[in-house]
C-alpha cells in the first residue's frame, strides 16, 4: 500500500500522485468512480462498458426464423469482406 498526500483545491480539484497514475495506468481524460464511504472516498476507473451477462445482450438478438448452421454463417461471413474489400 502507497501513502502519499495531496491538497484540495478552490475548484474542488485533487491531483492523484503521479507514481498512483502511473502504477494503475490512468492517462487524462480517465473517468473515474467516486465511492462515499463515510470516512473516506474510493476512486475506481470506470470501465468503457457498463457491465452485461449473456442475457442481457442475447435478449437483444431475437430472431425469427429457421436456424442458421455454421456453413451459412461463414458464407455470410465471406460473403460480408467481398462485398466490403
């Protein structure tokens, strides 16, 4: 664990240490989390994507109809990069 200080500002600005920055890879333009945890704050990153499971994006993909196999998947497939290339 690293202990290091740092000031509040007017605007209500932190600077995190570079050396916390630098070991948790955060670049500007980082988005991060703020956790009240009563007698102190937690700062996560904030992933790109708001986390799914399977059912959440597999309920998106309703399709009606008969099953595509695997052969008609690919041909489709290569047929996409002809058309596109």
């Amino acid at each position: 664990m690293s202990i290091s200080t740092t000031k509040l500002s007017s605007k209500g600005q932190v600077i995190i240490p570079k050396p916390l920055r630098t070991a948790h890879h955060w670049e500007t333009g980082q988005e991060l989390i703020v956790v009240d945890l009563g007698d102190a704050v937690l700062l996560k990153p904030k992933s790109a994507f708001d986390k799914t499971d399977i059912a959440d994006v597999a309920s998106c993909l309703k399709y009606e109809g008969k099953a595509k196999s695997i052969d008609d998947m690919s041909d489709a497939i290569k047929q996409g990069i002809k058309d596109r290339y």
